[in-house]
C-alpha cells in the first residue's frame, strides 16, 4: 500500500470519528548518547524503544519520538498509550520510529511538579539526547539519514525546538532532520535565544493553554528566520489536547501561565483528529 494511500484511509478513519487500528512491535534497547553525565566522566546509556517499519530493501524515513515532562511510560510502567499509538500510526505510512527515555538513566519518572529552574535534567541535557539520537539513526543501515525528523509533546516539543536551533553550537554538527513537530511547546526560552530553526518546523497549539501558552509560539514563529516555522492552533483546546477527555486542572504544576494557580490538562477529540490529520500531511511533505 502506497504511504499516499494509506493517509487517504486514515483520513477517511478520521472523519467518521475513528482512528483505523495500527500495530507496531517495539525492540528494547540502550543508547549512549553524548551527554553531560559523560563529560563529567559517567558513563550514561539511555532507554530506548525501536518500532521499524515494514522490512524493504530501501532505506527509510526515521522519526525520533521525544515525551513530555511526565515521562516515557504508564504508572504501570508500559510505554505510554500515546507513545505505541503514535509509533503504530507512523510505522503504517512507513517510516521507522524511536522512542527515547530521556529520564529513567537520570532517575526520574516525572518532573512536572518540579519549577523549573530547579530541574535536574534541563534542555541541555535533552538536547544532546535528541541530537545522539539523530546519530544513532543515521548510522542504521535500515534508515534514510536525509529524511530524519524529530516529534516531541510539551516538554519534549520544547526539546525539538533546543534541538533545532542553529544558535547552539551542537546543533550544527551531526545529521540534522529534515523535519520537526512540536505539540504544544514551552517556547518563551528559544523566543529570547532568537531561535534559527535548523529544518521545517511545525507546532500544534492549544489556544487556551495556560501551561504553555500559544502565543508565545506564534510570536516564535514570527521572528524566526527561514525557514519559517508554521502553526496551527485549536480553539477550546487546553494542554495535552490531543490525549484523553476530559480536561482536568493540575494544581500540583508549579509552572504554566499563572504559577500557583495550576495548569489545565486534557483532550478535545476536534483538536486531536484536526492536529493528527495537519501532523501526517506536513511528514509526507517533508519527507516523501
């Protein structure tokens, strides 16, 4: 089946107001990634979870998957739903994908109720992760190492954009991706670093997200360089919105528009189908 056809199909899954069933298989792996543990002498190999598409003789597309500040798994410690979700989804158009734990080596589950500017594992370190991880794929015999891309959520959204800015000296360095998709990004740091996107870049907004807020997305996006990020933002939709209903607010989250007030988290079916449907059509733009 072409990847053409296949969007077609879960376009068409779409509008009647389901998601048509995808299976990916994951392997299990480590990856030592340069890191700031490894400067200062330890040694630091990452969880890693490898979904390869169907077994051809051409090389393909690759796509790294980066998680939110709440980590890679479920409570009861199984990948995330939207993980395996999103992973299936993109192995049916084709594409291999790699899901990187960036918290589980530096022992940490969460960081969410954490400030911060008290965080232990900060942008500098998931950069360098996502960067390890653009190299570990190019060196896979399997992977087309010029149709690289980076996917992240919230935290890991604004690790796409640390990770794309050619501002930073790492980032010019290496294979670099031919495309980046950020769901509802913190974006005020790379908007005060003047961020230069590296490749094609999406964010997919929540209007009404207090945590992360959109504008300061878009006001990015209006000073960037080229190419010139673009954005598509739903509105009603609060953080997280292309998760599970319903929306719930988070007091334990110390950060977000009005710190000690909480955050508001949850889905909103429009958005998500609206934002996964704008997602497929950016990657085969970029990548076919």
């Amino acid at each position: 089946m072409s990847p053409r056809l296949r969007l077609a199909l879960l376009s068409l899954g779409f509008a009647l107001g389901f998601a048509l069933p995808v299976h990916a298989q994951a392997s299990e792996l480590e990856l030592t990634v340069p890191s700031l543990e490894q400067r200062a002498g330890h040694a630091l190999a990452l969880r890693a979870h490898w979904f390869a598409a169907d077994a051809t003789a051409t090389r393909r597309p690759a796509l790294v998957l980066l998680h939110g500040c709440g980590g890679a798994y479920q409570g009861s410690g199984r990948l995330s739903a939207r993980m395996t979700e999103m992973a299936g989804l993109l192995n049916a158009q084709g594409w291999h994908v790699l899901v990187l734990d960036s918290f589980g080596a530096r022992g940490e589950k969460s960081i969410c109720t954490q400030r911060i500017g008290t965080r232990a594992i900060t942008m500098a370190n998931r950069r360098l992760d996502a960067l390890g991880a653009l190299q570990w794929l190019a060196t896979r015999p399997e992977v087309d190492a010029s149709r690289l891309a980076l996917i992240g959520w919230s935290n890991g959204g604004s690790t796409v954009l640390a990770a794309s800015d050619l501002n930073v000296a790492a980032v010019r360095q290496g294979p670099r991706p031919r495309a980046l998709v950020a769901f509802y990004p913190g974006c005020a740091a790379e908007l005060a670093r003047h961020y230069r996107p590296s490749a094609a870049l999406l964010m997919l907004l929540g209007e009404d997200d207090d945590w992360t807020p959109a504008a300061d997305c878009k006001a990015l996006a209006a000073a960037s360089a080229d190419p010139k990020p673009e954005w598509e933002s739903y509105a009603g939709a609060y953080h997280g919105f292309d998760g599970p209903p319903p929306v719930k607010l988070r007091k334990d989250v110390p950060n977000g528009a009005h710190p000690g007030a909480g955050v508001h988290v949850g889905g909103q079916p429009q958005a998500a189908e609206q934002s996964r449907k704008r997602l497929l059509n950016f990657l085969h733009t970029q990548l076919d």
